[in-house]
C-alpha cells in the first residue's frame, strides 16, 4: 500500500512538472510577443516564470529520486561483495532521507521567515519561492523511507513512469 501510495505520489509530481514546464515555455512566449509585438512587456511573465521553474525542479527532483536517477557511485558499488552492496545502497537511502528532513525544514523556516514579505512583480507572497522545497523534501523522505523498506525486503521500488 505504501508502494502504491509513492508510485501515485511520483505520478502525480511527474505530471505537475510537465504541466509546470509547459506554463513555463508560455509565460516566456507571453513575454517575447508583448515584448516585440505589442511593445509592453507584461511585467509578471518573468517571475511567473522563475516561480514555475523552482516547482518543476522540486517535483523533477523528488520523481528522480524515487526513481532512483540522483548522482550515485553505482560503479563502485558494484564492485563490493553482495552483503556490502544492501549496506552502502541502505546508507545511500538513509543519507538521501535525512537530506530531504534538513531540506524539508530549512524550506519550512524560510517561508515562515519571508511570508510577510509580498513578491513585487506578482500578488503572491515572498514565501512562496521556498514552497518547493518544503514539499520536495517531504517527497524525498517518503521516498527513501520506500527504498529503504525495499532494499530490506530484497525488492526493487519500480520507475513511476513504468
């Protein structure tokens, strides 16, 4: 069920990524026809844009994790006796989860701290910019604690895009 729970998590942060990074490519349009088209540059494409592009690197970052896509030294894991193998690939996991815990708090501080605070080009609090991290931290314990549980059961957590 928890399996179930992250794949549907990992679908859903996939698709809000892609549906991200289309919003993106149109508020970067928006902005080049008003720019040259119609000689008045909307003022809130800019940062609706960078805005976007911090939840699409959460959400992208938290779906390769459970996909197990982040930075790892495979190589010379592979070459370790099996045992070593399950015991490197668990701190790994363990590592990558209390990553996410700090990410997931530090986020939270500083949103806390900066939501007073209104963005200038948009009607969105200053806050707002540390959102993604908060909830791709939280993804990413959910998602180590799964591949921890996993490894211990000699399975292997499959791709959510499978």
């Amino acid at each position: 069920m928890y399996t179930r729970l992250c794949a549907a998590l990992s679908r859903l942060s996939l698709m809000a990524a892609v549906a991200g990074l289309v919003a993106v490519i149109l508020c970067v349009q928006w902005q080049v026809v008003g720019r040259y088209v119609f000689n008045d540059t909307p003022t809130w494409a800019e940062a609706l844009a960078m805005l976007l592009v911090l939840f699409v690197t959460a959400f992208g970052l938290a779906v390769g994790v459970r996909d197990a896509g982040h930075i790892g030294l495979e190589s010379l894991v592979a070459l370790l006796p099996a045992a070593w193998q399950r015991r490197v690939e668990l701190l790994i996991h363990a590592l990558v989860g209390i990553f996410g815990v700090f990410m997931t708090l530090g986020g939270w501080q500083w949103a806390s701290a900066k939501w007073a605070e209104k963005k200038p080009m948009l009607p969105l609090p200053d806050g707002i910019d540390y959102v993604p991290l908060v909830i791709a931290g939280v993804l990413i314990v959910l998602f180590s604690i799964e591949h921890i549980v996993a490894n211990l059961r000699g399975t292997v957590v499959e791709p959510a895009w499978n």
